[in-house]
C-alpha cells in the first residue's frame, strides 16, 4: 500500500456530526465537492493499527497536554475487507508539532528488523555507529538513529494500540482523511506477536463513536476553498482531537487505574478533551 505523504504540513482535525452509519453516503457526497478542487480518492479502506510507546511516567503523554506534542508510535496498514494476512511491514514515526505545523519523521521496517530496532541494550551505545536496515539506508538512516536514540534514552515503551478504519482524498497540495470506528488496546511489546490487527478478538478498553476529519496542507497556514464548501453541506466543527491521548483516558479508568500517575493525569485529560472544541 502507498504510504501517505505530508510529513511537513499545517495540520487540522475535525469533528463530522455524522453518525457512522452514514460513512458510505459521507463518502461519496464529499467525493463529488472535492472533485473540482482536484483532490480524488486515493485508497480502499484501510484499517489503520497505530501501537503509541511512552514511559513508566507518560512522559509524552504530559508532553502532550502541555502543548509540545511528541509522538512515539509504529503503524501498520491493512486493507479492510479482507482476509487478514499477517503483517510485513510497519512504519516507525516521530511527530512534533510547531504551532499548526506537524513534523513527522518515518521509515518502514520489516518485522524482523522493527524487533530488532526494538530492542534496548542495557547501555547506551553510541548512536551514529548503529547498523542500519538495507531498507533505511539514505533518506530514512537519520530518523533510524535519531528515533533509536529517542527510544533508549527515553526508555519508551508499548502502552496503547489504536486501531481505526480510514478513507482518504488527496490532491496536489492537501490530503484530508475520514477516521472512523476508533478502538483503544491496552498493549505490551507482545503485541507485534498478533499477525493482523484489523480483526482482533480481545476486546477494546474503549472505543470512540466520532467522525473524525484530519486535514493535511502543503504550505501557509490558510484554511483551504474547499473546506468551506464542506462546511456548507456537512456539520464540521473544529476539534483538537489525539487519539493517544482519549485512549489513555480509557487506560487510567481500567487496567492502568492503579497507575502511580492516573490521579494526576485524568482531571488534565478531562480538561485537554472539553477544551479541544474550537468551534
């Protein structure tokens, strides 16, 4: 499957009052407003598996809350609707923001090595002489070290998995996506033993019932012509919107509620979710 591009956008999320039900007819009247502006279709639905990585005291998670993003995560794409085969290959993603703009560095890895990359040695090596997959060489060895040396340091490890069904328009300079049917895991480095995550049998510690839109622009922070036209015909409001952050609410209030940090972390995760409505 092609990995999305964008890794150096102004980025928007959106909340669709739509119910889920209605995705396909969502789907195809968007489909129809955009097509002028040139942004298509450009996937089947995919079932997106995102495992986010923090510390014994979610340092990224507090990152997070006080407004300097930074997310640890490897993702997996699956095309929903079919038979599951076992995942080959993941992305290895670091996201920062600045202001509106996001910044993500990403490489993909094999299974065998992304087990490999995840391993932490008991000191810590110097980073610039790691071996780098065949794969990473050029364009992704910078991020390899740099998320390597984020990963030891940090001691960052798998907390939370998200799961959700995705449907995607791209154009020149933008790409907006549709996320729907979110599910939170509570997980542990055995989750890359599951061969798919698209159908898994456990059940989830939370789920979300919103639509959510994300907006990915190439450029100057400008709201783009036909976002408008989609506000004309759909009820979008603006919503800051992390799924790490609604799922680890699902994690404090259940398998982590004896979590030494949940009493400090749910009344600013309650508040981070009330304020994101921005209109």
């Amino acid at each position: 499957m092609i990995a999305p591009a964008f890794n150096d956008r102004v980025e928007k999320k959106y909340q669709i009052g739509v119910d889920q039900s209605r995705i396909t007819e969502l789907w195809r009247e968007m489909g129809g407003l955009l097509r002028p502006y040139g942004i298509l279709p450009v996937q089947k639905i995919t079932s997106v598996g995102s495992v986010y990585f923090d510390n014994r005291d979610c340092d990224l998670l507090r990152f997070s809350l006080l407004g300097h993003l930074m997310l640890f995560r490897t993702r997996a794409y699956e095309t929903f609707g079919q038979s599951s085969e076992a995942i080959s290959n993941y992305w290895v993603e670091v996201k920062t923001a600045r202001g509106a703009r996001r910044m993500k560095k990403r490489f993909p890895l094999a299974k065998s090595e992304l087990l490999k990359f995840l391993e932490v040695e008991e000191r810590c090596p110097n980073f610039t002489d790691f071996e780098v997959p065949s794969s990473c060489a050029g364009f992704y060895s910078e991020g390899y070290r740099e998320a390597k040396e984020t990963l030891v340091t940090m001691g960052l490890k798998p907390m939370l998995l998200v799961t959700c069904k995705r449907l995607a328009y791209q154009g020149a300079m933008d790409r907006l996506s549709i996320d729907w049917d979110v599910k939170y895991y509570s997980t542990t480095p055995n989750v890359y033993e599951q061969p798919s995550w698209k159908y898994l049998v456990q059940p989830p510690v939370g789920k979300t019932d919103k639509i959510i839109l994300e907006t990915k622009c190439v450029g100057e922070n400008v709201e783009p012509l036909w976002l408008g036209e989609l506000q004309r015909r759909f009820p979008i409001r603006a919503r800051e919107f992390l799924k790490p952050v609604e799922g680890m609410d699902n994690l404090f209030k259940g398998p982590l509620k004896q979590h030494k940090e949940a009493s400090y972390f749910l009344p600013r995760i309650a508040e981070y979710m009330a304020g994101g409505v921005l209109g």
